[in-house]
C-alpha cells in the first residue's frame, strides 16, 4: 500500500516511517524541509515539499492511505502567539490535508494523530474512556476543532480514524528525553501533588497501533492511544529513578511549573487517566503494558551512562 506520512521528521513519525517500509508499504512524505526530511529516512520514501497550509496539487497522487502526525510543539510557554500556532498548525493543518486526499481521489484510509487532552484536564482518578466527554479547556477545545477537521474526510468516502495519543515515551525525544537529565543526576521527583494521571505509551507501542489502524480501515473513529496501565506522576518518578538506580525524591512545586510554563503548567499538573478501550476490544496486544518494564526496555544498560 502506499501511505503519506506527515510529521515524519519527529521522533514518532521517523519511527513510523521505518516500520511501515520494513513490512513492505510505499512511503510518501509531506514536509516542510523535505531535504533533511528525505535525509533520515530509509532510502526509497519520496516526498513533497508542504509550506504554509496548502498541500500542493498533486502530491497524493496515487496514495492509499494518510498518516497525519504533523502539529506545533505543546510543550512550551503558551503565549497568544503560540496558542495560535498550536491551533491553527492542527486545524487548518489538517482541514488542508483532508482537501488534498479528496482531490487525489485515491485515498481510503485517514489515520489523523488527536491527543488525550481532548479529556480536558481535572478529571482527577476517573478513568476515561473514547465515550467519554471532552473537556473544555484550551487543548480539549484544540482537540474537538482538530477531530473535527480530520472526520471530514468520512464525506469523501475516506474511512477515518483519530488516534487520543498520550504521552509517548523514548530517550530521543518527548517527554522522557527532557527528564532524563535531572533524574540521571538524582535531582527527579514528582511535579506538583504527585497525585495526578501521566497516560502514556511506548512509542513501539504506538508505532505499532498506528499500523495496526492504517490496515483495518473498519477501524473508525476515535481511539485512545495510551497504555492500559496509567500511573501517576509520583509512581511515574519513582519507577524511572528505580531504572536509572537513582534517588527520585525531588519535587517541584506546582507554583513553580506554572511561573515557567503558565497556563501550559496544567497539562503536567492535571492530567488525565486515559484507558485504550477501543484498541483492547478490537484485539491490539501491548508489548509494553507496565512502566517500570517499558522504561528497561527503553532506557537498557545505557541507562546508566
């Protein structure tokens, strides 16, 4: 099958791509630095050059299915400027990308990235599930305008899922690769209360599921893309200081998270408990289900390096 893949430059998209040629599929990507893009990523995927929010005449051409990952950075501060960045890159990025699947005429599967902050934040300890309701708050407004643009495709016949991605772990990138260095050091702990859910998934996990749904196109609609086991951040501190044979008994004051990051703050002091329900009925086995086990297998002997 032949799939376009935008975001493929990040560290999920990269992973994906190398996974959907390793068994066999044709790999088209949509970026905006096409040549450094092209440059890390297996010899064979091909590309067009993205700018702006119009995906060129053309550039679908002959594609089965989409993969759409691209969108503004979450983590950092939220000015008015940024906000407009985070939505607009997801929206009018993805309402461009749905207009370019149904101009190629090709396409019958959608798979469009979404996040688990569609739940909104302050749910406290309820587990949330895809038929639960959003939130209403900046990124659970982002999340509903985003899904929103990408269901479209379904009018064009395009069978169309979005995935609520949670917190994806690898040392290169996200999350994980920003919290490394305190915690190498002994100076991790828990954020804020401690109290509060981290929804997260081994990105094989997730490059797996990806896959998963891009050839099951019965698959529509939303699913939560996190693991089945969620834990708080404080359980999330002391499982990475275990693996990395480091103390993990710092904490960061909320006040002080927020004096950095404003509003962005809530996002790690909030959180949410998310359970990949759908995936689980349809049959999707985790590899990686438990934290502790992900981050060995993550992290390995370099761990301590």
């Amino acid at each position: 099958m032949r799939v376009a893949v935008t975001g493929a430059s990040g560290f999920l998209g990269a992973r994906l791509v190398q996974c959907l040629c390793d068994v066999g599929h044709q790999v088209h990507v949509l970026s905006r630095n096409l040549e450094r893009t092209l440059a890390s990523l297996p010899a064979g995927v091909t590309g067009t050059s993205w700018v702006g929010w119009e995906v060129p005449d053309g550039a679908l051409a002959g594609v089965e299915a989409v993969v759409h990952l691209a969108g503004e950075p979450v983590d950092q501060r939220w000015t008015r400027e940024v906000k407009h960045r985070i939505h607009d890159s997801r929206v009018l990025g993805t309402r461009a990308v749905v207009a370019a699947l149904e101009r190629a005429g090709t396409v019958r599967r959608f798979v469009s990235a979404s996040a688990v902050g569609y739940y909104g934040g302050a749910r406290g300890a309820q587990p949330l599930t895809e038929s639960h309701a959003p939130g209403d708050d900046f990124l659970a407004r982002v999340c509903q305008d985003w899904e929103t643009e990408a269901l479209r495709a379904r009018a064009a016949g395009v069978a169309t899922a979005v995935l609520r991605i949670g917190v994806v772990l690898h040392p290169s990138g996200g999350a994980l690769h920003r919290m490394l260095p305190l915690f190498r050091v002994g100076a991790g702990g828990r954020v804020g209360a401690g109290l509060q859910y981290v929804s997260w998934v081994h990105r094989e996990d997730l490059v797996d599921l990806l896959r998963f749904v891009v050839e099951r196109p019965e698959l529509e609609g939303a699913l939560n893309a996190t693991s089945p086991v969620p834990v708080t951040n404080a359980e999330f501190a002391h499982a990475l200081g275990r693996v990395l044979e480091r103390p993990a008994g710092m904490h960061v004051p909320g006040l002080v998270l927020k004096a950095r990051f404003g509003e962005m703050a809530r996002v790690v002091l909030e959180g949410q408990r998310v359970l990949p329900a759908r995936a689980l009925e349809r049959g999707f086995v985790f590899q990686h289900p438990e934290l502790e086990a992900a981050l060995r297998d993550l992290l390995g002997p370099a761990a301590l390096a």
